[in-house]
C-alpha cells in the first residue's frame, strides 16, 4: 500500500470510530488517525446540535397545532 493510501485509510478509520463508535482506537495512534477522529467527532456534535434544532422546531409546531 503506497504511503498516501495508508494515511487516508487511517483518516477514514478514525473518522469512522469518532462518528458511529465514540470511542478512540487504543491500537492505531497514527498522526492521520487522530486527525480523522477528532474531524469525526466534531461531525458527530454538529450532527446532533443540528437533529436538536429540527426536533425543538418540531416539536414547537405539535404543540402549537395539536390541540
């Protein structure tokens, strides 16, 4: 594998774990691992901030047409 493949397979890997899994791999510590993560993890909080607002939006025109 050519050194640029292992880096974005890295990326993508701690992209992966910081989105669906939440948690750090103890095994890979490689640099591009890390940078994927922590992008995922920022993903994962806008993500949810974002389904926060839709829900709140929602659940204010229930309440205000429901009744």
């Amino acid at each position: 594998m050519s050194y640029l493949n292992e880096c974005f397979s890295n990326f993508k890997d701690g992209v992966s774990d910081g989105v669906l899994i939440g948690v750090k791999s103890d095994s890979n510590r490689n640099y591009y691992y890390k940078l994927g993560y922590d992008f995922g993890i920022t993903l994962y909080c806008e993500l949810n901030e974002e389904q926060g607002e839709n829900n709140e939006k929602t659940n204010n025109w229930t309440r205000t047409y429901k009744s």
